[in-house]
C-alpha cells in the first residue's frame, strides 16, 4: 500500500501508544506490551517498504525508546521459557481458534469416513491398518488380551519411539501446509481415517469401551496435539493463498514462524502423551474408574489450557480478533 495510507491506517494508534509511553504507565505493563508487539509489527513492515522514509525513523524511535521500558517492569523471575506458555503460546492459541476449529472438523469427518467404511466393507480395515496388525489383533483377542499390542515394547524403548513419531507426524501436518494447506488436510484425513477403522474394527468385536479405555490413555492427549498441528499447518497454507495487505513473502514469513511456535509449543503434549502411552496404556488391568479418570483428566486439560485459558488471556490483554488473516499473529 501506499505510505500515506499506511499512516492514516494507524497514525491513532501510534499517537496512543506514544501518549502511553510518556505517561510511564507503569501500572499497565501488560496493555503498553502488548501495544509494542503491534509497534514492532509495523515497523517490520515499513522497514521493508518505506526502508528511507521519516515513517521508519518514527517507528524505529519509538519502539527503541520503549524496550527498556517494557522490559524493566517484567518480574525478574518470569524466564523466557515460564512467559512462553503461560502467555505467549495460549495467546497465539487464541487467535488460531478459527484453523483449530476447522482442522478438528477435518479430522472428525474422516474419523466418521472410516468407520462407516469399516462397516460396509470389511476388507477396509486391512487396506489401513495392515494385514500383519489386523491379524496380530485377532490373535490376541482370542488369547483374550485385545491390547496386547501395548506391552511388547519395554516402556522406555516405546516411550522414545511413540513420541519422536509423534513429533514427526505434527511436524509433517505442519510443514505440508506450504502446498496452501492440501498436505496437511491430506495428513489430516489419513490419519483420521485410520482412528475411525480402528475403532470401529474393536466395535465389530464387542471390544469398543476396552478399547476406548485403553487407547484415549494417550490418544487423548496425541489426537488432539495432531490437530492443533493441522492448524498450524493450514495458518502456513493461508499466509500463502491469502497475504491480505502483506507481500506474500512477508505472509509467509509470518505463517510460518506463527505455525512454528504452534509446533514447539505441542512439545510438551507429545512427550506426555508418549510416556502415558508407553508406561501406562499397558496396564489393561487397572480399574477403569482409574482409566477413564485420566482420559477425563487429559480432557479437562485441554478444555481449560487451549480454550478457557486462552480467551481469558485475550480479555486480560484486551485482544480482540479482526477480520484479517494475521490477527492469530501475536508475536513476531
């Protein structure tokens, strides 16, 4: 856009920022932060292209004279780390509502895709999950221990390699986006497909709450972090087919260092889910009232850090979603 237009667009905001500046508002940290963030935004933006222009100087001044301010009213024991997922990660979560929403509807309808396929044709679940599993499966159904698929690992071998595929999988849902999202619906799908076979394979033999309290142990935890992985995949395909006001090397540059930190910041999720699955899951003769409670446990989790959390950050934060496609961008 032409620079006139870039300054009329945000010439207010700027004199507020700058007007919150000079009051030292040091009882608002949280509001002149997260007011900077913005600065910082456009700066980037006019330092590409109105590098020479008054405009950059203007801007480069003011966040400049900012940052110490900013930073001096942090408390020194919130580490880099600590300020990540407390605020950071849920605030980016919160303006990726929208791409969450979408991919969990992708991955529940082929969910449904490959249930109803097991169900009309049987050969369905071997086209998916494989000759050798299905028929490893019925053999230990037979010996009456449907998950023994769980225990042949030692526990730490299986907690390794459970979580590294893990990784593997959001980072392919992620990085595929840069085919304007169709590599990640495609993982998407695949992925659901197989959960719905799957479930529906044990339903046909009478095996659905066992197999439910067994695989939602970790799956809980794992399906959901593939989703939110999705999403991160398909903020990389929208940075790309639509770049809004920015170039579109500029929306890509923001897509994916915004799905980046969507990736790192499932992390922790993939680790958890690995350990439950390669120490816990195994237990099949646990209580169920000790299953389901931490299946239960895993869903009032992610209810409360990737829904409740995040909108209740936003509100403190004054954060409000707009109709253009980089208000998920929290930070740069």
């Amino acid at each position: 856009m032409k620079e006139l237009v870039f300054i009329k667009r945000n010439i207010d905001r700027w004199n507020k920022f700058e007007l919150l500046v000079e009051k030292k508002a040091d009882d608002d940290p949280d509001t002149l932060a997260s007011m900077f963030i913005q600065i910082t935004d456009d700066l980037a933006y006019s330092r590409t292209f109105y590098p020479n222009s008054d405009t950059t100087r203007y801007l480069n001044h003011l966040a400049a004279n900012t940052h110490l301010k900013i930073y001096k009213n942090k408390k020194e024991d919130r580490s880099v780390i600590k300020q990540f997922w407390k605020e950071d990660f849920p605030l980016l979560i919160y303006q990726s509502h929208k791409f969450i929403r979408i991919s969990f509807i992708c991955f529940m309808v082929a969910s449904l895709i490959g249930a109803f396929s097991a169900a009309y044709d049987m050969n369905f679940v071997r086209l998916i999950l494989g000759d050798d599993y299905v028929d490893m499966t019925l053999q230990n159904i037979e010996k009456g221990d449907p998950m023994a698929v769980y225990k042949q690992a030692f526990e730490a071998d299986m907690f390794i390699g459970i979580t590294i595929n893990n990784i593997r999988v959001s980072f392919f849902a992620f990085i595929w986006g840069i085919a304007g999202s169709v590599g990640t619906l495609f993982v998407l799908l695949y992925n659901g497909i197989m959960l719905g076979s799957f479930q529906y394979f044990f339903y046909q033999y009478g095996l659905l709450r066992e197999s439910i309290l067994t695989i939602w142990i970790h799956g809980t935890l794992e399906i959901f972090s593939i989703i939110v992985a999705g999403a991160a995949g398909m903020i990389l395909g929208s940075s790309l087919l639509f770049p809004a006001t920015y170039s579109r090397a500029i929306s890509f540059k923001k897509g994916s260092q915004s799905g980046i930190r969507i990736v790192i910041g499932l992390m922790p999720m993939f680790i958890v889910a690995g350990f439950l699955e390669g120490f816990v899951t195994r237990h099949t003769e646990a209580p169920n009232v000790i299953r389901a409670g931490i299946i239960l446990a895993s869903l009032v989790f992610i209810i409360w850090y990737f829904i409740i959390y995040p909108v209740k950050l936003a509100r403190k934060h004054n954060i409000y979603k707009k109709s253009t496609i980089f208000d998920f961008l929290i930070r740069t």
